[in-house]
C-alpha cells in the first residue's frame, strides 16, 4: 500500500495545475445494462450501445443472480434493464433513450 501524504493547503494549487481540457470525460459517463441469456431485446441494446461508441458495463442476472432482488425490488421484471448515468432506467431495447447518449 502505498500512502501520499498531501498538505490539505496545497490541494488548490495541485487542482489549479490540472489540465481540464486533457480529461476525457466520456470514461465517467457509464450506462449499465442488467441482461440475460437468449434475450434478443439485450443483444439489440448492446449491439445499439456499441454501435454508437457508447461505454457501458453489463451484469448477466443468469451468471451474476444476485442482481435479480435489486431490479425486482426498483420494479424491474424484464431484461434489458438499463440504468443511465444520471440515475434514471428503463427496460427493453429503447433505441429513442438511448439515441440521446449518442
């Protein structure tokens, strides 16, 4: 483990130093898809999501069932189930949701 030791004064001088317009903020906006085996309407969505460059991270519920009480409990009962940066979801291949990332 390695420790930096920061004096709290210099944090706004370090942050000043930082070269925004470098950063690419495109690996912050991450879009998650919950899928399952054989569903076509999750290969569309992820096939959409790829086709368009846009990032996202995907959660099998058949390989990764602990996600299932999660959707059940936020009302979810079909696949796709996909959560936007900004924290909102939806289920089923949405093409008109998604065009807004790309």
């Amino acid at each position: 483990m390695v420790l930096f030791l920061i004096d709290f004064f210099d944090i706004p001088a370090i942050l000043s130093n930082i070269n925004y317009e470098l950063i690419s903020w495109e690996v912050f906006i991450m879009v998650t898809v919950f899928s399952k085996n054989n569903c076509i309407q999750c290969k569309m969505t992820k096939k959409f999501l790829q086709q368009h460059q846009i990032n996202f991270v995907e959660h099998n519920i058949d390989e990764q069932p602990e996600y299932v009480d999660q959707l059940k409990a936020a009302g979810f009962l079909a696949t796709p189930v996909v959560k936007l940066p900004n924290g909102s979801a939806f289920s089923g291949f949405r093409p008109d949701r998604l065009q807004a990332l790309a």
